[in-house]
C-alpha cells in the first residue's frame, strides 16, 4: 500500500495507493446512520495520524525544550509508520508534517456538484492520476465554502457557478479512498450552473458532463462511485437535507 496526494495543491505524489475496502454508510431520507466501525483506512494509518495531531499540537503549544523534543520523536514516529507501512519516504513525510503548525485539526476539501439541464454531472481530468473528480481542492484561509467552491469550479472546468446548497460533509476516511497522511472532511456542495466553457488547467486536462450510467474512471484520491450515486441521488430528490457523518 502506498501513499498519493489528492486534490490541488496537495504535494508531491507518493505513488498510486492500493483502494481501501468501501463501507457504505446507512442512508435514511438524506441522514447517514455511522455504523460501529465507521473507518475504512487500516488501523495503523488512523494511530500514525493521531501521533502526528498529538505532535503537532503539542509543538504549537509547548515551551519546554524537553517536551518539543519528545514532540519531535512523536512526529519522527508517526512518519516512520506511515512510511513503512504505506512504502513512503519517510524524510519527505517528515517534511510534510513539519511544515503544519499550530492546534492540528482536520482539513477541509470542498467539491462542487454541477448538473447541466440534461441532469448529467460535470466532472474534471485529473492530469496526477489521469482519472475524473467532482472539481473542488482544499479551502484556502480566509475563503468561506461558498466561494472556495466556486473558484475551484471555475479554476479547474471553466464553467461559472453559484454555490446554493450543501449536500453532504464526509468524513474521508469513511468512505473508501485510498490512504492518505491527513484527516480530512469533504464538503459536496450543489452549485448552479452560470455560464462558461469547457477548459484545462494545470492540475486538470478537459471538463465533461457525464449521464450517471456512462461515468468514466474515476480519480479515488478524489471522489468514489458511491459519492456519486449519492451526489445523482440528490438531484432526484432536492428536498432532502444535508448527509453528514
């Protein structure tokens, strides 16, 4: 099992991970039942992430030289599970953890859902894996979703939305994505479609809209069939609230 970064601006590739086993949540009505093993990344992934959280926090936080130094072999440690583990480099993980800082939190991945008059889904090239996503990438600071959500569209497809309603926050380690260093949320979000044109870009090679029987390969680091079926599940009934986990 290795590791590879996902959506924009995330980093050197590590390589193409090995897909973890779906666990499908329970849906009712729009509302996702967690079931008792709700994770699907390997075990030893989620303790390598708590060691770094733990790690980084503590380093943010921490004044005493002998505690920043334990710190630091709590970092060391977690990056040399990932690597052996996940056949990674461990210097580069080491690097990629030291360069987040403060109270470790989850990161936020925003994804826009985009349907064209017909009801087919816009999706984008990813040029890392050469499969199809949701367009979308992390939030920057400062961005409310709305508008992170927009400018990802609008970066990575050419087309000029309007964010309008949330469908979904995951937790991505739930949902059967290939492993990844940090945890995150995914946030689906309905976004009407404005104008614009199909364009590429430099994390993306072509934008297409996909009926929900002719979807292509898709990039897992990114976006999975069952998000999808979820995402074509929405639009059938727009009465439905958000689904969150």
């Amino acid at each position: 099992m290795t590791f590879a970064h996902g959506s924009g601006r995330m980093g050197p590739d590590h390589g193409t991970p090995e897909v973890a086993k779906f666990l499908l949540p329970r849906y009712n009505r729009g509302v996702t039942t967690i079931p008792e093993n709700p994770s699907t990344d390997p075990i030893w992934l989620h303790w390598a992430q708590q060691l770094q959280a733990i790690a980084q926090s503590g380093l943010a936080f921490s004044k005493d030289p002998y505690d920043r130094e334990r710190y630091e072999q709590v970092r060391e440690l977690a990056a040399e599970i990932m690597a052996r583990q996940g056949q990674a480099d461990k210097e580069q993980l080491v690097a990629l953890f030291s360069a987040e800082g403060g109270y470790a939190t989850p990161k936020v991945d925003v994804r826009g859902v985009v349907f064209d008059n017909a009801g087919r889904l816009l999706l984008v090239r990813e040029l890392a894996d050469g499969g199809w996503t949701l367009p979308g990438g992390w939030v920057d600071v400062g961005e409310p979703p709305s508008l992170a959500v927009e400018r990802e569209v609008r970066e990575e497809s050419g087309y000029v939305v309007r964010a309008c309603k949330l469908l979904a926050v995951y937790d991505r380690s739930m949902h059967g994505h290939p492993p990844y260093p940090f945890h995150a949320y995914k946030l689906f979000i309905r976004c009407q479609l404005l104008g614009g044109q199909a364009e590429t870009s430099l994390e993306t090679g072509g934008a297409e809209f996909f009926a929900r029987d002719q979807l292509p390969p898709l990039s897992l680091m990114r976006t999975t069939p069952q998000q999808l079926e979820r995402m074509f599940a929405h639009f059938d009934h727009p009465e439905w609230p958000a689904d969150f986990d």
